[in-house]
C-alpha cells in the first residue's frame, strides 16, 4: 500500500502460494508466522530473494494485457533491494539496459528496487520506459519526435536537461529517477547502453533514407509491482518487442509519429480515398520493415503470428498446471490483422490475480 | 419468453421509453393499462405497428456488437405479423431480399414475422442468413464452398434440395422456413434475389480469375428480436457490408475459404515465414479487391475506416441526446488494421439495454 504497511492477508495469500507451487521450499506454516510476527513489528516483511524471484515471476504470469508470457519462468530478476539512492538506481538501470540487451539476444529482465516501507518509499523512476524518446514542442506547435513525450521532455528540460543542439527526431530522453532524499536525479543514458535499429524495408531502398529508427529493448519503468502485499514503486522490466508495437502503434498512431502518410506517399499510394486501404497498405509495409530491419541488426524480435502462437501454447501449459490464466482480449489481440491471429478467435478467463503489475493513475496515458 | 408468454415489466419498461422517445403518441398511462390488461387477458399484448417500428429501431440502436448503427433511425420495418405459414414467410424472404437490394442502393430494412404467442409460436427460418453458400464435403472429407455451412447443406439435402449438378464453391442455399402448422418449407432462392458481386482487383488482372463472388445483402435471420417482453423469432434484418465482413472473415478465416494462401501465391509472396508478413499482405490486396469490385458494381459497402468514423458519429449523437451507447470492444473494433481505426483507442458503455436481438444457443457459432 502507498503508506509502506503491508497487507498481512495478501501476504499470507502470496506465501502459501509461493509454498505450494515449490514443494523444495517446504511447508508454509513456520514461514507464515514470521511474516506475520514481522508485519505486527514492523509494518511490513522482507520478501527472500526466492520469494521475491518467484513474485516477480508470477506478477508478469499474470499480466492480463501480456501476450508474451509463455517464457514467465525464465526470467532474470536481479535484486537490487539494497539499493536507495537515486544515482545507483540510475546506475542500475543502465546496468539492466546492458544486461537484456545482451548484444541482440535480448533477455527478459527485471531490476527490483527498494520496497516502499513505513516511513521510507522506495525510489521511483519517472520514466514510462528506460528508453523513449524526446517530443519537442516547436514554436509552431508541431512536435518534432514522439508526441507523447512532450511533457516529460519539457520537464526535463527544465530540470537542466539539454537536448542536442538540433532537436531531432530520436533523441533518447534522460532518466529521471527520485528517492526519499533525492527530490530528483536526471541521468543521460550512455549510447552503448542504448541499442537502436535503423530501420530499412527489404524491397524499397528509398525507406532508408526516411531516417527512422527505433530503440531495441522496451523496458516498462512506470509500473508497481506489488507482492503479497509489498509494492515495489521502481521495478523496472523488459521483454522483447514484438513489431507490430512499433510499427502499428509507435510509429503508426495519429497522435505518436503518425508515420502512415509519409510511407504512403512514397510508396505511391493513393490517399485521396480510405476506401484504396492506403493506411492499410503503408502499415503492412511500415510493419515489415520494422521485421526486418531488427533481424538483420541481430535484435531479438518476434511478429505478431508468432506472439499469439506462443500464447496459445501459453495458456495451454496453464491449463495442464490447473490454473486460470487471465487475459483481455483487447490488449491480447494485436493491433493489425486481428482475426488472422488465433488469439482473436475465443474468449478468455477475466480475473484479476496477484502478485500483480499496476500502473499509477498519475503514469496512465 | 419462449412459452409465448409476455413479461409484463419488459412490456412497461418499453411502453414507457415509446412514449418518452415519442412524445407526439401522447403520454403512457392510459396505454400502460390496456397492455396490461391485455397480457392478464391473453398471456400477451399486440405492438402497434409504430411501437413495432419504433421497437425494432431500438433493437438495433442498443445492438452493441454493431459498429453500423448511425443510420438506426431510417430502417425500413416491414410489419408481417399477419404472416404465419411457411410458404408466405420464404415468399417474404424473397421480396425483402429484393426491396433490400434495391438495384445496388441497398436499404437497411427488417422484416417482422408473427411473433410468439401462448400455445402459438411464430415461424421459424433456419438459416443464419437469408443468403449464404453452400459447404459440400467430398468424399476426401475437403470442403467445397462455405465449411461454415456444412451441417446446413446436408439437411438441406436430406430435406430435398439439390445442389447444382458440380457443386461449386459459391451456391447459394435454400431457405428452410418451418412452423407450427408446417413442419419445413425449403425454397430455393430465385436467381433475380440473390445480388452477386464477382470480384477483381484494380492493379492485378489475375484476381478475377481465382473466381471469387459474394453476396451483395448480408441479412441475419436467425436471431429472435425481442421487444417489450415480445419476442419474434423470425425478423431477418439486413444493412449493407462492411467490406472487411467478406475480406477478413468470410473469405479469410482459416475455417472459412481460408483464402489467403492462394492470394499470397498469386502475388508471389514468401509464404515460408510468418515474419514476412505475407499473410498482412495478402489480407490487404483480398479487401481491396471486395471494395473495388462492389463499387464497381454498384453495390452499397463501405471500409472500416469509415465505418468506425460513423460509429464515433453515432457515439457523440447518443451522448447528446443523453443516452448510453453499448458497445463491445472486441466486436466493433474491425478484424483488421485495428489500431488504424479510431474505434480502437477508447472503451465503451457494456450496459445491456431491451429492446435487443438475441442469439438463440442453437443457432450460435
Ligand atoms: C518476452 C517478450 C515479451 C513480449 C513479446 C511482450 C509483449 C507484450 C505486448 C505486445 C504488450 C502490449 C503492449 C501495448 O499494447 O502497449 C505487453 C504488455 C504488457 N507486458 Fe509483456 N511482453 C514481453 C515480456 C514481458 C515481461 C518480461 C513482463 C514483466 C515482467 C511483461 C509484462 C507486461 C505488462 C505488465 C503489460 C501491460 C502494460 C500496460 O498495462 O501498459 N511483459 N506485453
Ligand atoms: C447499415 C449497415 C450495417 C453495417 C455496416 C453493420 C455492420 C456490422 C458489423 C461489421 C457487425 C459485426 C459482424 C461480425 O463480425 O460477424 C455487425 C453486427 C451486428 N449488427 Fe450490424 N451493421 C449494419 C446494419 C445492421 C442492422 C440494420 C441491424 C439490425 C436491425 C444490425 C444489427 C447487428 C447485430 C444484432 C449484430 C451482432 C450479430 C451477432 O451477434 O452475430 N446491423 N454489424
């Protein structure tokens, strides 16, 4: 909870789950007094990294809006509970950025942080990803780069952040990173921390030469992770992409880079008519040179076929363990071509389970 | 309710929104009373035909899986209570098919049959759509024609009909029409109802000779509409198609005429792995070629681009006329380009509001 106590039923909850799906780490009956007792004394209780590792493994198991979570079990978590400080965090984040993007074979990957406690929140990063880039605002009112991040850039800004002498349209934003003693810390990430693919189309030369790229690893900074009662306020984790996240949705979306016109006109489109499917056209072909150009950098990355493929295999396995797998449909169902995924084609199990991610209302979009 | 008998609440609710939506029919008591009286009389009452056209309306204004709704207020309703036996019904059928047609000018209009009543239950048309195709399975258990319709075909042969002496992929089934007095009436759909669109694309002269065709009238007939406690189970209503309905659906879905690979083959597209997004391409050239050919026919379609601008049209009328518009993400999100359409960035009302259509188990997929 947001005043540091934690919630002694949902971490009895949390502890004999943790006990019954690892019957190495024997009964749950003595760990679940000292919890108990360490909550009445404290407020809250200290996770073990094994705890802590299957919690943060089971918050994404979870995640309902997630299509990629057939490789939940093997994802890295790396507990960096002990540290507090705003520059170490900054320092660890760029850490994690290294460690999953481990020269193209990217790896899920997750970085806990403090915990919020009675008294002493966890530190919190401000970023809605690690990676992300600038949106500035031009004396026009157009936005040069991503328009959804005119707000914290012009907070960055103010902060004493400076943006290359011209503004462009990739320019990776600073990590702005607070603790309890550090009202805020902002931290310019090293490019050999930042993988980016320029993207290129397999059979039009000209897309080159549009000058797009996008950052290789997407890394969700703005998220709670909350476990058996304990919130974890700066835990950031990563996946892969897969494409059509860039390209139907980052680079695509009206009010983000809005990038369909451009690719239309040059591929000679018709745009006087929706009825040409113009828009659909340009996406298909902004989709596969997304596809493309990260397999030929060596950047993990994965279609939207094969994520839902994966999922059914997914939900499949849960079944046979005998568990309800939750889903929303709306976030599951890719972006483009739904009903060609098999994921369209049924309905899934709707209830909510913890250990959970949750977004702050103050970082929903 | 199935029993013929008239839920007296339903019955009040609705008499009360008529006459609140239609103030020039006068206040509601003196109505109120009589409805009443008549369903203690008789297990049920009679709509007149302005609470009928007026119902019907309703019915589809409160459809929530229908992004086509912004025109709920022109549906022509055609009151053929007076219709019971089987033969008149199929005769109807076919005049709807034709008034509905309209040469091209297709008109959203819905034909109302003799609702259900104690010991009197209304007809019944079989068909899930006055107009479908045949599913032949072959002796190899393969499918030529629509698989969807499989089990249809064959009682439609073991009730008679005989398919055409090759079956071929695009024939059209017959109504099974059946009530109490007649237990099944078929009827073979004349030729001069059945508006077919053969198609071809604007760029590619080889499409045309794949062969493909589809109807140019979706009319749904199996659902029951029920309004105010009533409940009429054959009331075929029609609207013109959203050409995704025939390009990502009909034609596209693997247990439909799955016909993407051989598109992908004529466009010579690398159908070995998913990441070329060859499946995207070949979705978008099939729907360019239904909007293409049905315009070039004359016949009423429109893109889900406009389509879901309609939509957002509608939601904004319903709003100021201070009305909650129910809708389902995941139906009226289009089946393709999702994210392109600007039905997909919010989410709707999901209350459940009378009068509706209901699918009845039996007849769902
Ligand atoms: C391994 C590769 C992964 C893939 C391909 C993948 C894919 C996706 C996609 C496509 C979305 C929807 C994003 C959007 O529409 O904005 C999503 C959402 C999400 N994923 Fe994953 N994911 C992966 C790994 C992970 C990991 C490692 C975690 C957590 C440990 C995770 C947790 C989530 C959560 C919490 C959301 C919802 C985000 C929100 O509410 O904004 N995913 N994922
Ligand atoms: C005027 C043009 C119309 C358009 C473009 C349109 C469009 C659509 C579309 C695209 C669907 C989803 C179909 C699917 O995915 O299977 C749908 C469903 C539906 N529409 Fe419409 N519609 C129109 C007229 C009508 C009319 C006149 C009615 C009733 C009077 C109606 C009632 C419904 C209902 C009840 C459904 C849900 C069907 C089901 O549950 O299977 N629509 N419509």
């Amino acid at each position: 909870s947001r005043d540091g106590l934690a919630d002694a039923e949902q971490a009895a909850e949390f502890i004999e789950r943790y006990h019954a799906e690892n019957p190495e780490a024997g009964p749950a009956a003595q760990r679940l007094r000292w919890v108990r007792t360490e909550i009445d004394l404290t407020g809250t209780y200290r996770h073990t990294t094994d705890e802590l590792t299957f919690g943060a493994r089971i918050a994404w198991r979870n995640s309902a809006r997630c299509i990629g979570r057939l490789y939940w079990k093997s994802m890295r978590v790396r507990d960096l509970r002990a540290v507090h400080r705003a520059a170490e965090v900054a320092d660890q984040c760029v850490e994690h950025l290294r460690q999953a993007t481990n020269g193209g074979r990217i790896r899920p990957t997750i970085t806990v942080f403090a915990p919020d406690a009675p008294g002493r929140p966890g530190p919190r990063i401000w970023n809605e990803q690690l990676i992300r880039y600038a949106g500035h605002r031009t004396s026009d009112g157009s936005v040069v780069g991503d328009p959804r991040y005119t707000e914290f850039t012009t907070a960055a800004r103010a902060l004493g952040w400076s943006p290359p002498h011209h503004p462009g349209p990739f320019d990776v934003l600073p990590l702005l990173v607070s603790t309890q003693d550090d009202p805020v810390h902002m931290r310019v990430l090293p490019p050999d921390a930042v993988a980016e693919v320029p993207l290129s189309h397999p059979e039009h030369p000209w897309f080159a030469e549009l000058g797009l790229r996008w950052h290789a690893v997407p890394a969700i900074s703005a998220m709670r992770m909350s476990i058996g009662g304990v919130d974890y306020p700066a835990a950031p984790f990563n996946g892969w992409y897969m494409g059509s996240e860039i390209g139907a949705r980052n680079l695509a979306d009206t009010d983000r880079y809005n990038l369909l016109p451009v690719v239309a006109a040059h591929l000679g489109l018709d745009t006087r008519s929706t009825t040409s499917l113009w828009r659909d056209r340009a996406l298909v072909e902004l989709n596969i040179a997304v596809l493309h150009s990260f397999t030929e950098a060596g950047m993990t990355i994965s279609d939207h076929h094969t994520e839902s493929d994966r999922f059914l295999k997914h939900l499949a396995k849960e079944e046979k363990a005998g568990r309800r797998c939750p889903a929303d449909w709306s976030w599951i169902v890719p972006p483009m071509s739904g009903s060609l995924t098999p994921v369209f084609h049924r309905y899934y199990d709707t209830d909510h389970l913890r250990p959970e991610f949750v977004s702050d209302p103050s970082s929903e979009a």
